[in-house]
C-alpha cells in the first residue's frame, strides 16, 4: 500500500512498507523523505528483532550489511529513492 498524506506544516509524508524495503511484513512506515522512511525501517527491524521476530532478522542483517558493502548499498538506496520519489503526491 502506498499513500500520500498531507501533514498539518505542509510536508508530504508518504508511506512504503517494511516488505518493499526487504523486510517480512507490511508493517507501514511513514516519512516526509527517504532518508526518514530508512530510519524507520531500521528502527523497525531493531525492535522486532529484539521482540524475537526470526522472520526479520535477515532483514536486519542486510541492513547492517549495506554499509560494509558501499556499491551493493548506494544501488539499494537509490532504488528506495526512486520508489519513495515515485509514490504519488497528494
């Protein structure tokens, strides 16, 4: 699910899912930028892994991974960019 939502200061926050950044589910995290729905993912994976969450977990290692690996982990923001860059604007 993707969505749009204009926010009381005039900043579009948009909405990707934790699956369509590689997680395990559809959890939705909300940002008014990329870099903010990245945070999000992170945050996310952290706690539920921490929770226990066995179905996340390779998500979050691969998340950690991108940045020992800087080629393979700029392609993978670019593309987040282009999708985030990509949702419709309300």
């Amino acid at each position: 699910m993707n969505t749009v939502t204009q926010v009381e200061d005039q900043h579009t926050m948009k909405t990707m899912t934790c699956e369509q950044l590689g997680g395990a589910c559809k959890f939705q995290l909300h940002g008014s930028s990329a870099d903010e729905i990245v945070k999000a993912q992170d945050k996310h994976l952290k706690e539920v892994v921490a929770g226990g969450d066995e179905a996340h977990k390779t998500a979050l290692e691969e998340m950690k991974g991108r940045w020992k690996h800087p080629i393979s982990g700029l392609r993978w923001y670019k593309k987040v960019k282009q999708d985030y860059a990509a949702l419709a604007e309300a």
